[in-house]
C-alpha cells in the first residue's frame, strides 16, 4: 500500500505570516464586537432613560447641616452637546460657620457618555496642568435615617456607614490674578454606590443610566485631600444625593 502525502506547496501551505493575519483580523473583529456591545452601538440607542431620572438629578439638594448651595445658571445648550449628557447641573455651596466654598457638577445620562470626558482628560483642554497623579480617596458618610426595606428607620439610627470610591487631582492654571489652584473629587453612581473605577467606560458599559458628580473646591498650596472643603461637602451632600438618585437607579430595568 503506497500513501500520499500532501505538498506543503499550493492550496496546502499557511506561512506564519498568514496565520497571524488571520489572528489580528480575529481579534480586531472581536474587539469591535465587545466595544459595540458595550457602548451601545448594536443596541437601540433611542431608548428614554428611567423615568423621574432627569428629574432627580435636576433636584440638586441645596442644604445640609452646615453648607447652603445656590445653582448656578443653566448650562450652554453646546456644552450639553458635546458632552453628550442628558442633563448638567451644579451648585456653588457656601459653609455656613466659615469662609469655605466648594461647587458639585453632576451629570447624568447613558452611561456610553458619561463615563468619559473624566477631570484628568478634560481640565487640562481647558488650560489646567495636573499635578502627579490621580489617586483613589475615600469618603464615608451615614444615608438617610429615613431608608429602609422594611419601613423601619435605618443609617443614622443604626450606625451604618456607606464609603464612596472617588478619585481625586489638583488642577493648576496660570491667571493675570495669579494661580489658580483646585482640586477636584469624581466618581459615578448607577444604583450600586459611588465609584471610580480607572476604566469607567469598560466597568459601566453603553446602556446604563448613570450619574457623575465632580465636587471642586480650592486647594491652596499644602491642602491635604481629606482637609478640602469638596471632601466636606461630600461627607454631607451624598446622603441626600442618594436619597434622590438611587431609587430611580434601582428601578426595575434602570440596570443593565
């Protein structure tokens, strides 16, 4: 019995060079499956957001214990454009016993465009140098007494305490009046907490409503984070952000 074998010439014959192309063409289509997945693109991006949404984060609370806040004006419909959010809103809160200021900037929409556009990308396009890096801070705070599954009071009452993961950088820009020197707390809300995961987009995906908050305040040279009036202002407001936001979050379908 004779056996044949096949030539390594003709139809037969993969280079290396073949075989990796057709590897990268694999994996680049794959890729653009995942990222379309994840950032809504194959899904229907129509869809409304839940509703009382836009409502409970135009609902910005403007008191708490120790900070009364005033809005500032509405956003530049252009601004809403670029961003790609579905509303903007902010406040500047002043401490009621001493000179501190802070100011919140929430966002809220479709998470495929409010987990970009982060601080450390967008401040120094608008002429602000960041000094080193960012770096996680925790705030920890007590929600409302008034939240429970059972109708019961819980948070204060109980001592439970909840910790939001921000991120947290100081922004500089040079001014005819001098420096100008900020930092700034960010970190994202879609019902499960506050956090800042270092790949929002990828951690959040395309189709989940969500909230982002920046907490801003001056950061005079020698300021420690956890000394900032944001941070203060954090520990204070987010009882009463959560006690807005999260319920519309939580909704049946709110996540995805």
């Amino acid at each position: 019995m004779r056996f044949r074998t096949l030539s390594t010439a003709g139809p037969y014959r993969f280079s290396r060079q073949s075989i990796a192309a057709g590897l990268i063409a694999a994996a680049i289509f794959l890729g653009t499956l995942v990222e379309g997945y994840w950032s809504g693109r194959w899904t229907d991006a129509a869809g409304d957001l839940p509703p009382g949404f836009l409502e409970a984060v135009q609902s910005l609370p403007l008191e708490t214990r120790s900070w009364q806040g005033r809005k500032m004006g509405p956003i530049d419909p252009r601004v809403l454009e670029i961003s790609g959010a579905s509303v903007i809103v902010s406040a500047v809160y002043q401490n009621r016993t001493a000179a501190d200021r802070a100011t919140l900037f929430l966002v809220g929409g479709w998470s495929r465009d409010v987990s970009v556009h982060t601080p450390d990308a967008c401040y120094p396009g608008a002429g602000f140098t960041m000094e080193g890096r960012p770096y996680p801070f925790l705030v920890e705070y007590v929600p409302p007494v008034s939240e429970s599954e059972s109708g019961g009071p819980k948070g204060a009452a109980d001592g439970t305490v909840r910790t939001a993961e921000f991120t947290t950088a100081v922004f500089t820009k040079a001014e005819p009046t001098g420096t100008v020197r900020l930092r700034v707390f960010w970190a994202w809300q879609d019902g499960s907490g506050w956090k800042s995961p270092p790949m929002p987009r990828w951690t959040y995906g395309g189709r989940r409503p969500l909230v982002k908050a920046y907490f801003v305040a001056e950061a005079p040279v020698g300021t420690l984070a956890h000394h900032s009036p944001a941070a203060a202002l954090a520990r204070e407001l987010l009882p009463r952000l959560d006690a807005a936001i999260t319920p519309i979050l939580q909704t049946d379908g709110a996540n995805h």
